[in-house]
C-alpha cells in the first residue's frame, strides 16, 4: 500500500499544460470579475450573519442568566419573609 501511494505522488500527470478543447477561450471556463465579487459578497454576507447570531445568542444568554438570578433572590426573599433563616441557623 505505501508503495502504491508513494508512486502516485512521484508520477507526473500525462498533460501537464492542461490545455483547452478547441473553440473555447479562458474567459468562457473561468467565474471572471462578476463570479469573484459574487462570492465576495456571499463569504461578507455569511460573515456578517454569523457575526449577528453570535450576538443574538450571547444576548439570550445573559438575559436567561439575569432571570435566574431574579429568581434566586425571589426565592431568597420569599425564605427570609417566612421566618426560615437558612440552613444552620436558629
């Protein structure tokens, strides 16, 4: 199996120059100009929605961990109004 691995990354392609069927120019094979700032706008575009759920995400985290520690101290007070100290103390 090495072997086999090894010969097929020493042997060179038949046709290294890759050359083009006849009758078609770089310009017909190729994205050009309108297919780079197409992907240029998709990779901005995705950048920036995932920049905004991050956002989004990290907000509704901290309001579920601001509720919790409403909750907490409610439940805190709501202990301390019924006579109940806490544990370990009389």
């Amino acid at each position: 199996m090495h072997h086999l691995l090894l010969a097929l990354t020493v042997t060179p392609s038949p046709d290294p120059t890759g050359t083009l069927r006849p009758g078609l120019s770089e310009d017909q094979v190729t994205p050009g100009t309108w297919g780079f700032v197409l992907t240029a706008f998709i990779v901005i575009l995705t950048t920036f929605l995932i920049v905004d759920m991050v956002r989004r995400i990290r907000r509704v985290r901290y309001r579920a961990q601001v509720e919790e520690a409403r909750m907490a101290a409610e439940a805190g007070d709501q202990a301390d109004e019924n006579g109940d100290a806490g544990p370990g103390t009389r």
